[in-house]
C-alpha cells in the first residue's frame, strides 16, 4: 500500500515538472513542444509496444475510430491547450484549475453516459468550479461580469475539456486495447497530424532546438509524463483503485506551485491559495464514493485502465 501511494506521489511530482518545464520552455510554439515530445514518447513506447502492436492488427484497423478520437482529445488537443496556455498564464493558476479534471469527467459522464449523482457529489462539483473560477478572475467580480479572463486561463479550461473526453473514451473503450500498444499508435497518429505544422514552423531551422536546455526539457517532456508517470499511475490505480489515487491529483497544485515559486520566480497570490483550497475539497467529495453503484462503475473503470 505504501509503495502504490509514493508511486502516485511521484507521479503527480512529474506532472507537476510537466507544467513547469512547458512555462520555461514557452519560447517554442505549442506545436513544436507537443511534437518533439510526442516524437520522443513514440521511440520509447514503440519496443515497449511491439508485440501488441504485430499481434492485433485487425483490432487496430477495427477500432480506429475510438483509436483516432483518444489521440486527438487525449494527447494532441489537451497538449496544445496546456502548452498554449502557458505561454499567457502562471504554471500556478494551471495546476489549480487542471486540479479540476475529474470533476469535468464527471459532468461528461452524468451527460453522455447518465451516470447518476448524489447531493454531495453535485455540492463537490459546484465547489470546485467555484474555486477554479476564483483563481481565474482572480476572486474579482469585476473580470467576472467585464468577461475580461486572461486567455492562458481559458486555454487550460479546454485543455481540462480535452482531458475529460479523454477519460470518458477511456471508461468506453480501453477494456479493448493493449496499453503500450495503444499508446504507441495514438502517439503516432498524433505526430502524423502535427508533422505538417511543425515543419512549417521549422523552415527558418531547428538549430535552436540544439541549446541544452531545450534538449533537457523537451527530453523530460517525452519521457517522464509521457511514460514514466503512465506506468507509475496504472500501478497505483490497479493497487488502491481509482476513486483513491484521484486524491493524489490534490498534491499536483501543491508541487507546481512550491516549483513556480522556486524556479520561475513566481508570486502565489492570496485567490490561488483560497481558490485551490476549495478545489482541492470539491474535487475530494466529488470523486468520493457513496453508493454501491458508485463503487462498482469505478470498480469497472479499474478495470479499463488496468
């Protein structure tokens, strides 16, 4: 139990370094960040998925849609967005409101999938929209009713929408696919997207892609969040279920934030601390379980990530 819970620990560690490596790397474009990373992640899942990518051709050519639709939410539209959003926001107000991400899964799933809530859960759910609209208008009404938001902010809300779609692909059709195998070919397919608008972009050169501290930080970006955290986050889903490891979404504020202010240099304002207090909360009573129902459907998704 302890080794599932320093596993998810460290997972949300390197997720946090996901957001702070994309705010110092805000120099390059979100699509050539996206590409590198996603070209990167690609060379070290490929072997990883060799063998389930040889033994399940027909399922490949079967399911291309689901395949598709998972590269496009999952990994190349929730990494534009959030690369994309780091170039006009804090890496701060990103980890508050990515912080949000299940609760958003849940409202597509109460949506499109009529999963059922309780009074709690809906309570948990305004709180946490609550809190992550406090850190955007950063707890002043008057950007609220001006509509004046910082477009950073807007970016990571559908870089958190992307996610939530992706997950809710997940609850649907992971039970098919062979994890590194899947992967591989949903990374793929995404550099095959990104290809055309990261060469245009390229045609000036690449030799600033040669400085090490791109090299690094792109590096970390392909294989840390990319792989590394996947495989630490499946153990740890699989050892404590995954009602309890989306608690540790909790920390990944905490330490982009301790990070932001070490790093970058940045200034936590009072309205990120209280907006991602009440994030965190929300988020905790949203994804808690209080039903037998509730319990098998996570039981079910478990299994899907398994």
């Amino acid at each position: 139990m302890l080794r599932s819970y320093l596993l998810l620990t460290i997972t949300m560690f390197i997720f946090s370094g996901n957001i702070l490596i994309g705010k110092a790397l805000s120099d390059l474009s979100p699509i050539t960040m996206t590409f590198f990373r996603c070209l990167i992640a690609f060379l070290i899942l490929l072997p990883l998925g060799w063998k389930d990518l040889k033994s399940n051709r027909t399922l490949w050519m079967k399911e291309w849609k689901p395949i598709a639709a998972l590269s496009l939410s999952g990994i190349l539209f929730f990494n534009l967005f959030l690369y994309a959003s780091l170039q006009f926001t804090s890496s701060s107000n990103v980890a508050v409101i990515e912080t949000t991400t299940p609760v958003f899964a849940i409202i597509l799933g109460m949506v499109f999938l009529k999963e059922r809530l309780n009074g709690l859960q809906f309570f948990g759910i305004f709180l946490s929209l609550a809190g992550a609209l406090w850190v955007i208008t950063k707890g002043s009404l008057t950007v609220l009713t001006e509509l004046q938001f910082n477009l950073g902010d807007v970016l990571v809300v559908l870089a958190v929408i992307a996610w939530a779609v992706y997950s809710l692909l997940i609850k649907q059709h992971s039970h098919k696919f062979p994890l590194y195998g899947s992967l591989a070919i949903m990374v793929f397919l995404s550099i095959i997207v990104l290809f055309p608008f990261a060469a245009y972009e390229s045609r000036e050169g690449i030799v600033h892609l040669l400085e090490p501290k791109l090299i690094l930080g792109l590096l970390y970006l392909g294989t840390f969040p990319s792989v590394i955290a996947l495989i630490f986050w499946n153990k740890g889903v699989a050892a404590i279920g995954p009602s309890r490891a989306s608690i540790f979404l909790n920390l990944l504020p905490v330490f982009t934030i301790i990070g932001a202010v070490f790093f970058l240099n940045e200034t936590v304002t009072i309205a990120q601390i209280v907006g991602g207090a009440v994030v965190i909360v929300g988020v905790y009573l949203s994804t808690k379980e209080k039903s037998v129902k509730t319990h098998e459907a996570l039981s079910q998704e478990k299994e899907m990530h398994g």
